[in-house]
C-alpha cells in the first residue's frame, strides 16, 4: 500500500508540474519578464545605474536587500527548490536567448524544477497521509491541495508575498527562517482545525496559524523599487492562483490515482 501511494505521488507530481509550467508561461513568466525590464534603472536623479551588480550603489544597504540581485546559499537553493514558482525567477545571468542552467531555455529549465517540486510535493502530501492515516481519495483531494496551498503559499504570503525580480526584500536567512517556522506551524494548525473535532483543538490550530504573523515577517530597510507597485501586486495575485492550482491538480490527481491502484488490487 505504501509503495502504491508513493507511486501515485510522483505520478501526479509529475502531471501538476507539467501544469503548473504550462501555467506560468502564460500569466506569470510574463510579468516577470516586464519586471526585468526595471532592473538597473537609474534614479532621476543620478547618471549611475544603482540595480547593477558592480555598479556604483550610494544606497548599498538598500540595494543589497534586493533578494533578486544576491547570492543563493546552499540552504537557499534547498529551499528555493521547495516553491513551484520560484524557478521563473531564476534570470539573473541569463543570455540573450534565455538560457538559466546547464544551457536550457528558461521554460525547458522550469519545466525540470517544476516537475521535480510537483514530485516532491506529492510525496510530501502522501507522507503526511500516511503519517495521519488520512488517505487521500478523489473525493477529498481538492480539500488536500487547498491545505497544501494554505500552508506553503497563500498564509506565508500573508508576511512575504510572491516578490518580483528587483523588488526589495529582507535578508535571505530571515526571509528563509520566517517561511519555514511559518510553513510548519500552519500545516500543524491546519490539521488541527480541519480534522480534530475538539475545540481545544482548534483554537489551539488557529493560535498557531496566527503566530508568525503575530511575531511579524522579516522587512527590508529600504522598500524604494524602480518596479511599478501595480505589477508587483498582479504579479503577486497570479503567482497564488496558479499555485492554487497546481495544488488542487495535485490533489484530484493524486486522489484518482489512489483509487485506481485500488481497485487494480
């Protein structure tokens, strides 16, 4: 039974992570390509391009802030590799023909991220099934990836949502530290509140829900951005809908595969 699950996992890892690129390239990939064409603008005031990496920078506290433009750790990458959305943000030393990695194109390079994250996080949903002895079925698989949504995207972005290239932003390690503590409580709140019946329980669930954002996000010194708030706020609102989506593919389709090497046996 476990191997069946685990099975059924990576198959519907694999179809929501051909989804979720399909997806990106038609309503996220975009603005994040229009973005790009803010960074290293000059102020009004001043002839040195301030966003270029080796340039000249009179705000370098600031700049240094835009998490766009610094170096990924190796714990960054770990984490970095957990989000659906992040590898379209990987432009940063692309050439002109868009080539991000290993000379792949940037949705060939998406498209390998994002079916290695769909893979993972259907074996990280399946585990978690297992774990609570909660299985996952055609019926409650969209209620799985709202879940999975919930706690991996839509309640951290409550503190850090989805940021565009060249955009500021906190420390990378506050930023990572913050969405991890945040990630686990409110998958533990989450599981409270749905699936225990006691009230305790559930206001103990919401208490966890509420405490990172209670304790507050980590927040750049500096928010001055050359890109227009109105595309980071639609950047922002595409970047949850698609992977609201992707969850819930995640789910009906894990939920479908479960029932069918069911009924196989």
């Amino acid at each position: 039974m476990i191997v069946r699950t685990l099975l059924a996992a990576i198959v519907a890892g694999l179809i929501a992570g051909v989804f979720m690129t399909g997806a990106q390239e038609l309503r996220v990939t975009p603005l994040i390509l229009h973005a790009e064409q803010f960074e290293g603008e000059a102020p009004a005031t001043t002839e040195q391009p301030t966003g270029q990496p080796g340039a000249a920078q009179p705000a370098a506290e600031g700049h240094d802030q835009h998490s766009s433009l610094k170096a990924v750790s190796p714990l960054g990458a770990v984490l970095d590799a957990l989000s659906p959305i992040t590898p379209a943000y990987a432009h940063e030393g692309e050439h002109e023909e868009g080539g991000i990695m290993f000379g792949l194109s940037r949705f060939s390079g998406t498209l390998m991220a994002n079916l290695v994250t769909g893979s993972g996080f259907g074996l990280l949903l399946a585990g978690v099934s297992l774990v609570i002895g909660y299985p996952i079925t055609l019926r409650n698989g969209a209620l799985w990836g709202a879940c999975g949504w919930l706690a991996v995207h839509m309640l951290p972005a409550i503190g850090l949502p989805p940021e565009l290239p060249g955009f500021p932003a906190a420390e990378l390690g506050d930023r990572q530290a913050w969405w991890l503590a945040t990630v686990a409580l409110s998958a533990v709140g989450l599981y409270l509140v749905v699936l225990r019946e006691e009230i305790v329980a559930k206001v103990v669930g919401l208490a966890l829900i509420a405490a990172p954002h209670v304790y507050g996000a980590p927040q750049p010194l500096d928010i001055s951005s050359n890109v227009p708030a109105v595309l980071g706020a639609e950047f922002a609102v595409a970047a949850l809908a698609t992977t609201l989506a992707f969850w819930i593919v995640l789910g009906v389709v894990s939920g479908f595969v479960n029932e069918r090497f069911a009924r196989a046996n």
